[in-house]
C-alpha cells in the first residue's frame, strides 16, 4: 500500500493475535450484529494486542436519498459515535481541508507523525490533533469489491507514535475489514433502498423471502388515498422539473405526516398517494390517528399555497376495510400492494371529492369512528357500486367550488 508524503516501512505483524483479529473478520465478525459493535470490539482486540489507540474512525458511503455516508468514532471507554452526512458534504470547505478529501481523491494512505517537530501540517485538524496529545494520525482507504473507497483514521497518543510494527498490524486487518463493512453496508443500502422505494413494512417482508407472486394475507387497514385538484391541467401549463418539484413539495406536506402516524406510504401514481393505516385491534383509535395525519397535512398544503404555490388544493379520501396486501404482477416484475373492495371505494369517494369542492370525505364505516368530526353529505351512486353509499365530510369544512 503507498502512502501520502510519509512512508511506513511495514515489518511484520508484532502479535500472532493480530492474526486471530483477522480471521474474526474474515469469519464476519458474527459475535457484532451490529456495525457500531463491529467497530468496538475490533478497537478492544487491537489494544488488548498492544496498539495504542486513541481515537479511531470508520466512514462509509452509502445509498440513501439524503444521506450520503455514515461516521463511526471509537474512543476507549466511550460508546461509539454514529452520525450521518448529508448531500453536500464533499463540497464544503471542511471536507476539501480534510486529510479524509485527500486520500478519496488519491487512494492513497496519508500518514503524519505529529509528534516530530517536523512534521508536514498541511491540514488544519492536525493542528487541532496535536494539541490534543495526539502524536500518529494514519488514515487509510478501505477498497470495495466494486472499486469505491471508503475510509479509516487511526490515531495515538503514545510517546513517540505508532511504532512500524504497529502499523503492520493496523494495515493487516484492512483488507478483512473492508469485506465485513462491505457486506454490511450491502445489507443496510438494501434495507434502505427498499425503504425508500416500496415502504419500510412492505420492504421488512421482501427481505424477509416474502416475494412469490400471489404471497399475499389480508389485513384490516384504515385507507389513505389522496390527489392533487387539477394535477392535469398544470402539468399542461408548467415545465417538467417545475412540475417535478412542485409534486415533491406537494407530497413533502404528506409523507413525514402519515409516516409519523404509523401508517405505511405505499405508492404514489403520478400525483395520487395510496397508504394504509394497520387496524391491529382498535379501529377507532387508528382512524381518529390518519384524521390528524389529514388535518395537518391538510394544514401544510394550505401554507404551500400560501407560501409558494397559490390555488394549490389536494382531495383525499378516508375509508377502513380489508385489503389483499402482498406481490402482485407478472413473472420477475412484481410490486408490493394492496388491492380489494375496499380500495376501490375509495378511490370512488376520492374523486367525489372533487365534486362536491371538498378536501376531506370519509366513508361512514370511518367517520362512525370519529364522533363530532364529520356531517353526512347524503348518498351517492358510486361507479361499481350497485347500492348508493353515505359519504360524510369534515363538520368545519366548507365547500370550495
């Protein structure tokens, strides 16, 4: 492995334990589920074997929308550290005076024995480092299989810093630990990305080996299914990114609501939103929770309209019953969903909605729930149902024509 300015003239590895330490990684370092645990006990083994260490950190990039890597700091005696960093990062001045920037930059390791009078202070934190007792600063690359690199820092307080024997041992587990990292960050962006895409509970189910076609169960659900009022009339008006980010901030004043309130975000179609709400026993407590998910985002569409986007106006749909939840598709193109009676009526009554100038109706199955909250607005005849249906709207709503 080169290194940055400073070589490290590697001997052999000082402690035939160091060996024992990569072999628990090569093994997966099955006795740390997690990979903060990973990082502490490798830390405790590598001191036990005598390297000095003082603070040691673990960066690994990631696929998430909004993040795009992860941080681990061990200290001795101290839980590890975990943060998050957000999109952007690698632009920030921070960063690009970073030893960390250099080594992405280079795939090279970068070594500074601070505690020589001489050393090259070409970052501002070794400054900060050696006046914090530190005396060795190591930073190394951890190289993927698919050829991204990720990163480790290693640092000492020890007279004299790290010694070449140290190093050895430092450099010897490197390799093992970039393939346990490795898998587990796989793990966790598949766990992310299923998140992100099909929903936490649907994805839950897709790891856990539910993806044959037609493996479905039924549930009892309170449904969510809302739109934007007059989606297509302004897709027709504005420019495609204007309108991709107009939809955005639009389902931003609904997702983090219904989220909080422990329901799942099933699909979005084009300017709809499906969700359901799980009834494991109360119902009434699950719908008096998705009637306060609606009313604030209800409230939140209203100050985007206020704020941004004058006229904007959303109709939404309230119903409980049960629905096939599970894949659904052809061959190895599935989705996870749900379907049945009860999603069809509301979507009916979504788009009576519109009709009638309301943001809010609720079937009377749910608003039987929500005592003091809804006024019947009569019974209407519902396209693919053959007897008329009661549909009950908010008490201090009024119409908007």
């Amino acid at each position: 492995m080169s290194h940055d300015v400073e070589t490290i003239n590697s001997e052999p590895m000082p402690d035939p334990n160091i060996r024992a330490i990569a072999d628990w990684l090569i093994d997966g370092a099955r006795s740390a589920p997690l990979p903060q645990q990973v990082l502490s006990q490798l830390c405790d083994r590598l001191v036990a074997c005598g390297i000095p260490l003082w603070r040691v950190a673990v960066f690994v990039n990631t696929l998430h929308p909004q993040i795009i890597g992860r941080r681990f700091i061990w200290r001795p005696g101290a839980d590890v550290e975990i943060a998050e960093g957000r999109f952007g990062l690698f632009d920030t001045a921070e960063f690009r005076e970073n030893p960390v920037a250099r080594v992405y930059a280079t795939r090279t390791a970068i070594r500074r024995r601070l505690a020589d009078p001489g050393c090259v202070m070409d970052f501002p934190i070794l400054q900060e480092l050696r006046a914090d007792g530190v005396t060795d600063y190591l930073a190394l690359p951890l190289f993927f299989t698919d050829d991204s690199i990720h990163l480790v820092t290693c640092t000492t307080r020890q007279p004299g810093g790290f010694t070449d024997a140290q190093i050895a041992g430092i450099e010897a587990i490197m390799t093992p630990l970039a393939r346990v990292a490795e898998i587990r960050a796989w793990r966790r962006n598949a766990s992310t990305l299923l998140d992100t895409y099909v929903g936490h509970d649907a994805g839950e189910r897709i790891l856990a080996g539910r993806i044959h076609r037609g493996d479905i169960e039924e549930i009892h659900a309170a449904i969510w299914l809302s739109d934007m009022r007059g989606f297509t009339a302004l897709s027709d008006r504005q420019p495609p990114r204007v309108l991709i980010d107009l939809l955005n901030r639009y389902f931003d004043c609904q997702v983090p609501v219904i989220l909080d309130h422990g329901a799942e975000v099933l699909k979005f179609m084009g300017d709809g939103l499906l969700a359901i709400f799980t009834i494991a026993s109360d119902e009434a407590e699950v719908c008096k929770c998705a009637l306060a998910a609606a009313r604030q985002a209800q409230t939140n569409i209203a100050e985007l309209s206020r704020s941004a986007m004058p006229g904007l106006r959303f109709g939404l749909a309230l119903h409980i019953g049960d629905v096939l939840y599970g894949n659904i598709g052809s061959g190895n193109r599935l989705d996870f969903t749900c379907i049945g009676p009860a999603v069809n009526f509301a979507a009916r009554i979504e788009k009576l909605a519109g009709e009638l100038g309301r943001g809010i109706l609720a079937s009377g199955e749910f608003a039987q729930h929500c005592p003091g909250e809804f006024t019947a607005l009569g019974e209407f005849t519902l396209p693919g149902f053959s007897a008329a249906q009661a549909v009950f709207g908010l008490e201090d709503e009024m119409p908007v024509r």
